[in-house]
C-alpha cells in the first residue's frame, strides 16, 4: 500500500491514558463512606509497610557492608538521606493515618450509634 493510501490515524481523546483507576472496592460500594475510608486505609498502610521495608532492608545492607570483605559489600537499595527521608515520610503517613481512623471513629460514635437505638 502506498503512503498516500494509508488511512490517517484517530486523534486519541484528551482524557485517554494508559492508566486506569483500579479499587479494591466492588462498584456497589462506590458510595459507602465507610468502604472507602477501609480501602484508603489499607492503601495507606501498604505504603507504609513498603517503605519501612525498603528503610529497613538498605539499613541492614548498610551494616552488613560494615564487616564485609572489601569488594564483597552490596549497594544499598537507599542512601542514607534518603532512608531517613522514607521512615520519616512513614511515621508521617502513619500520624495521618491515626488522626482520620479517630475522627472516623468519633464520627461514627455520634451518628451511627443513634442509628442502632
């Protein structure tokens, strides 16, 4: 097929991306508030977990190099800055996480409980 036969490609749309939304949540629980402070609190406590694991991991690496043989020490996953970076952005993440988890509390102490009388 020649150039000038070729058929001219679509313009994709300004709101087309490779990626997609995803949520742990069935569609029917869109709308519950409470399904949805769950799934952004496990969202939340993931993130959490990974970078305490990577903090954690390049500190031990970092201690390992310290009694190994020169030429048989590992590169650490993270520098030291950046380690601290992390735990702090982790305790951080774990304060927020704290303080919306007890205002959702307080919140369902009041309206959800006069609900069940």
């Amino acid at each position: 097929m020649s150039a000038r036969h070729m058929p001219t490609p679509a313009k994709l749309p300004l709101t087309a991306a490779v990626h997609v939304p995803f949520s742990f949540l069935r569609a029917s629980l869109k709308g519950d508030q409470d399904a949805q402070f769950v799934a952004i609190m496990m969202d939340i406590a993931r993130g959490i977990g990974l970078c305490l694991e990577m903090a954690s991991n390049s500190d031990l690496v970092r201690t390992m190099n310290a009694d190994a043989d020169a030429g048989d020490e590992e590169l650490p996953l993270l520098d030291p800055a950046s380690t601290d970076f992390l735990m702090r952005f982790a305790t951080s993440a774990a304060k927020l996480l704290a303080e919306h988890a007890e205002g959702r509390i307080k919140w369902l102490n009041e309206y959800r409980a006069k609900e069940a009388k």
